[in-house]
C-alpha cells in the first residue's frame, strides 16, 4: 500500500514523502491518526504542487539570505564595554548584544543563536564573528569593541 507521510515518522521517512507500508499498518495505524493519507491521483496533484511552492519559497529565501549576506559582509559593528585600566574587559560580548548592536546601528535583525563566536571577546578591538543566515548562507560581521571606564 502506498501512502504519502503528512509528519515525519522515525524509521519511515519524511512529511511528503511517498513510501510503501503494509496493508494493516497503513489502514490500522497511519490513516487512522493522520500520520498519512492514500496515495492516489488527487493526494499525489497535492504533494507536487506542494513540492513547488515548498521549493519555490527556498530559492526566494536563500536569495534573501544572500543579498543580507552581502551587506552584513561590508558592516562593522561598534560595542561598547565595561573595562579595567588596560585593554581587559569586565565581562564578556554575548551574540545577544552582537545582535542588539546590528539592530541599533544597521537596523538589521540576526537571531542571536545564528551568530556564532568561536573564542569569548573578553578584550577591546577588532573582531570577526561568523553569522550562519541559512543552511547554505553564512558571512562574517566586523565588531569592534571599544572600553569605556
């Protein structure tokens, strides 16, 4: 019996896809609790024009990461932190106000969880932060921390 998987299902496959079950397995389990449906004509019309507007909507999305891919590159961001008499700072630059900061300055909003820092900026000057914008996307902003007293 061939069935079209509305959820992912571990050991089966993915929402979408078109897989071949039993027939007691399909009729008794997966239908039943909307875990699939049959896979005839209609289901099938449905699953390609979902396919296209699901493919559609990742190129447009990847474009747009792209062209902000290529601003965020030319940006550079400027941070100001609490220091000690040397270059030292008191506590540490989080994403959080990585993101806050391109907010503020370059009204772009990044999610704090895609911007990544691979050592901790515990000191003043100029730093590059990798930020991931899509599975296929990722750039890197210019920080530069300044101290203040």
């Amino acid at each position: 019996m061939k069935v079209i998987l509305t959820q992912d299902i571990k050991e089966l496959g993915k929402a979408g896809q078109l897989v071949n079950v039993s027939e007691g397995y399909g009729r008794n389990f997966l239908i039943p609790r909307k875990l699939a449906v049959m896979a005839d004509s209609g289901a099938m019309k449905n699953l390609e024009t979902k396919k296209h507007t699901v493919k559609a909507k990742s190129d447009k999305m990847l474009t747009d990461a792209n062209a902000l891919a290529e601003k965020i590159n030319k940006l550079k961001v400027i941070i100001k932190g609490k220091s000690g008499a040397g270059t030292r700072l008191y506590g540490s630059i989080t994403s959080q106000e990585i993101a806050d900061a391109l907010k503020a300055q370059h009204k772009i909003t990044v999610d704090k969880r895609k911007i990544s820092i691979s050592e901790p900026i515990k000191t003043t000057g100029m730093f590059e932060v990798s930020v991931k914008l899509h599975q296929d996307v990722s750039t890197v902003i210019h920080v530069e921390v300044v101290g203040q007293e």
